[in-house]
C-alpha cells in the first residue's frame, strides 16, 4: 500500500488517528494509539488505536519514551507523524503506546512477518531462501498486549499515564534464529534457509533500522502491581500453540 497509494497510507496513519484523538477528546474517551494501526476499544471511556518501534533509526537502542525519534522510511515517518497528530490535539486525554513486531493467532501466517516464518521453514522443496541474520528484532504477542490494555484501562484513577508508553518483549532474535527455533519446534531441517549477516546495501540501507529496542521500564513501574509488563517468552509460547493446532 506504501508504494502504490502513499497518500493513501499517510491519510490512515496521520490523518485518521489525528480524528480519533478529536471524536475522544469531544466524548469525554481516552485515546491509546497503538502505532500498528490497529483500533481497539477496551472499555467504554477508553478507545485504543496502535505504533510501531520503525519511528527510531535503530543506531542507539534502548529507546526510551522521551528518545528523539528519526525514522529512516517512509513507513516509519507516517507512524511518526501520526504520534504528533494525537499528541498535539489540545485537551485530549491520548496515549501513544509503541510496540514491535508483532506475532499471535492469526488466520493466515502471512498476515504477520513472523508467522510467515513458518511456512518458510516448513516448505522442503528445495527452494532455498536467504534470511536476515542482522537486524535484531524483539517478537512480541498480540495476547499479551491485549491483557497488558485491559490492566491499563483497569488502573486507579489516581495514577498518571505518561503520554507515550512502551511494550516489548525483550528476547532478542533475528530473523534467521527465529527459522530455527521454528526447525527446532516443528522437527524440520533448515539447510534451505541461509543466514545474511552482511549489512544492507544500497536503499536497503536507509529503510531498515538495525535494533529498535524499546526501554519498558516507565511501563513496568506504572504496572507494578497490575501485572507488570506481563509477556510470554517466544518458544514457549510457539509450542503451546502448534501443538494445539495439530
């Protein structure tokens, strides 16, 4: 959607949440924008929207909420931008929650870059398949976020949320190491996937931040007692889902 409609993309992810901020402040709501895009409504006084870690360029990881953002694609620039659209609605009652890449249930594993994993693995067909083995990601589940805003909606009156948030996972993976822990679950060889450890070239270099990691411990103090932060480590849950599948 980004190349062929980039207006299009920039209407939803800056224009759209910049609404939402508006159409909450005017019922009295709280907006939690969630910077995947994603809209959610978790109780009746709280409209939840979410933002993706692509808003930093991934050179000095831990980011905090208060780092200085500098996206490096236009992906990362509309996500930035809708941050600044909900944030600088005078009155409004917003939060912006930033999360990484994301995995859980979903109908097709194609809808996720992570799921999709899965079926790259399983495919023993000979193709072969080159896998990055640079860019350190930090796979979070949709379950657990889900939980996580339910505690946040719970919380006393009488706590402040700041008005950005962090939620992340905080094992590290590649790309290629999450295929072998799938090779490992599923009992399939990975001599097809072939680790790229070498440095992106060219464009490639610029849209693709290397380390985004999200620095949670605002969030972990402000739900301590709630829950905490609250997430399942990554195999673990894998297992327990596709056993279940079976």
């Amino acid at each position: 959607m980004l190349a062929q409609n980039p207006d299009g993309a920039r209407e939803l992810n800056v224009s759209v949440p910049a609404t939402l901020a508006l159409l909450s402040k005017s019922l009295g709501f709280s907006l939690v924008y969630i910077s995947t895009g994603k809209l959610l409504v978790i109780k009746s006084t709280i409209v939840i929207s979410v933002k993706v870690d692509y808003v930093f360029d991934g050179t000095s990881p831990p980011y905090t909420p208060a780092s200085v953002t500098n996206p490096v694609n236009f992906y990362g620039q509309t996500k930035r931008d809708g941050e600044l659209a909900v944030l600088e609605v005078a009155g409004s009652k917003s939060i912006v929650l930033r999360v990484p890449v994301l995995y859980g249930p979903a109908p097709k594993n194609t809808d996720t870059a992570v799921n999709i994993l899965i079926d790259i693995v399983s495919d023993q067909s000979g193709k072969r398949y080159k896998m990055d083995h640079y860019a350190t990601r930090y796979p979070t589940n949709v379950v657990d976020i889900a939980e996580f805003l339910t505690r946040l909606s719970s919380l006393s009156s009488s706590k402040v949320i700041p008005p950005i948030l962090h939620y992340s996972a905080e094992e590290p993976f590649t790309k290629y190491e999450m295929c072998l822990i799938f090779s490992k679950i599923l009992g399939l060889p990975h001599d097809h996937i072939i680790p790229d450890a070498e440095p992106p070239q060219g464009d490639a270099a610029t849209t693709r931040p290397r380390d985004c990691h999200l620095y949670t411990r605002e969030t972990e103090d402000l739900m301590e007692g709630s829950g905490g932060l609250g997430w399942t480590p990554f195999e673990e849950w894998w297992v327990k889902y596709l056993s279940e599948k079976q």
